[in-house]
C-alpha cells in the first residue's frame, strides 16, 4: 500500500467490510502498520539528523564570528 497517498483506494478498501475477507483485511493492515512504522522510524532518523545539522552550524557560526572578532582586533 502507499503510505503517503492521502486518497488510497487500497486503504479505503480495508474500512468497507464488503471488499476482503476479515484475514485480508488483518494481513493487509499488518503490513500497512510495518510500512507505516519503517515511514516514522525514516522520518524520526531524518529529524535526528537535522538537529545534529542545526547545532553544527551554529557551531561554524560561531567559530566564524570568533574568527572575525580576531580579525576586527588586529585591524583596530
């Protein structure tokens, strides 16, 4: 199943009873919650890496910043 299709004709299957069998319907929605769950763990390690990005920068800034401060006291 697509996880990131809004408008999933194989997901609204699941919700009208008529369409599977009860064991379609249960195998299908465990392999909708694994892919759902692989989604979150990608998207969870994204955002552990985005924080590690943000705080590297904001330690190159400020080495930048120390750098110039350096500079503007060999001028001055």
């Amino acid at each position: 199943m697509e996880i990131q299709n809004s408008k999933n004709p194989e997901l609204a299957k699941l919700y009208f009873m008529g369409f599977s069998t009860k064991e379609k319907r249960e195998s299908g929605l465990q392999v909708y919650i694994l892919k759902l769950k692989k989604h979150y763990d990608m998207l969870n390690a994204l955002c552990k890496e985005a924080v590690k990005f943000k705080v590297l920068m904001k330690i190159r800034i400020s080495f930048i910043i120390s750098l110039l401060q350096l500079d503007m006291e060999k001028i001055l």
